[in-house]
C-alpha cells in the first residue's frame, strides 16, 4: 500500500528500508505470538492442576483422607523441589503436624502451640496467606523442613469461621506472585 502511494506521487521507492521495516514488523508480532502462546500454556496447566485438586479434596471422605488431599494438592500446584506441611487441631485439642514422604506415607508429630507465635495473627484472621522467611526461624525445625529452605508460604484453613489449621509450602526460593496471591 505504501509503494502504491509513492508510485502515484512519482517519488522514489527505497525498497530496502521497506524490506526491513516489514520484516523489523514481522519479527515483533511473531515473538508477542509466542509470548502469548506461553502464557496460554501456563494457564492451561495451571487450570489443570486446579482441577486436580479439586477432584482430590472433593473425593475425600474422612478427616484424614482432606488432610492427606491437601497436602497433595498443594505439592501439585506448588510443583518439585517445594516441601508442604499441615497442621491442624486433632479431635482432643492437640497439635499436629503432618506432610506426606516420598512413598506417600504419612509423617505426623506433635507440635507446641509456641511453636507458631513467629506467625503473623493479623493476617492469619484475615484469612490472607503468609509470607514467612525460614533463615534462622524456629518453624524450620517445628514443621521438619530440610535446612536449605529459606522461603515458606502459609495459608490458613478455615472451617465454619473457624481457623482450624495451616498449610504450608516452603522452598528455596522465593514464591512468584500467582503462587502468593492463591
């Protein structure tokens, strides 16, 4: 269209500056394409996983079996290389702690309620996740985390308005936006 015009006008056509310009062009709708293609793939992935999760938390059919539910739902959206960890009130007031080994068998502890003093009430009322930063923290030991975490996130479990327990992930490093605005 451009050389149409400067045909019609008879003034001189600089065809490689137009080659290259449309090439310069094409090369940018091509790479934003990319871009969004990724974008798409991640959200599909993400919305799969999701559902995954979904089916396993609705599946569950005994107290354990959520706890269990939950800890691989979130291991599945945190993705590898992340630890996860419940803990929660058992029927006679105790505290306990839970996470799921490499064989999926259980892993449970007793924990002191002092233990969890490091975290932040406000937020946990809030219902809002938990931004916790493991170096030198007593959590790391109390939740049994391996050492070279550095970075958790904590989400609490409320059941009719009341907070019954906490989720949490932990992992070296630290967590993307999407991953603490869950």
């Amino acid at each position: 269209a451009v050389q149409a015009i400067q045909a019609l006008r008879g003034a001189p056509l600089d065809l490689p500056v137009m080659v290259f310009s449309s090439a310069a062009l094409f090369c940018l709708v091509v790479a934003r394409m990319a871009g969004l293609v990724r974008v798409t793939e991640r959200s599909a992935l993400r919305e799969r996983k999701l559902r995954e999760a979904a089916r396993a938390l609705v599946g569950a059919s005994s107290r354990d079996e959520v706890r269990d539910a939950a800890l691989r739902s979130m291991l599945l959206l945190a993705g590898p290389g992340h630890d996860t960890r419940i803990t929660y009130l058992s029927p006679g007031g105790e505290l306990r702690g839970r996470y799921l080994d490499e064989e999926e068998e259980r892993v449970e502890w007793s924990l002191k309620a002092s233990d969890m003093v490091v975290l932040n009430a406000r937020e946990l009322r809030g219902r809002g996740s938990l931004l916790i930063d493991l170096h030198k923290n007593p959590l790391t030991e109390s939740l049994r985390l391996r050492t070279d975490r550095r970075h958790a996130i904590g989400f609490p479990l409320f059941f009719k308005d009341q907070l019954r327990g906490l989720v949490f992930v932990a992992g070296t490093d630290e967590f993307s936006t999407p991953m603490r605005d869950a």
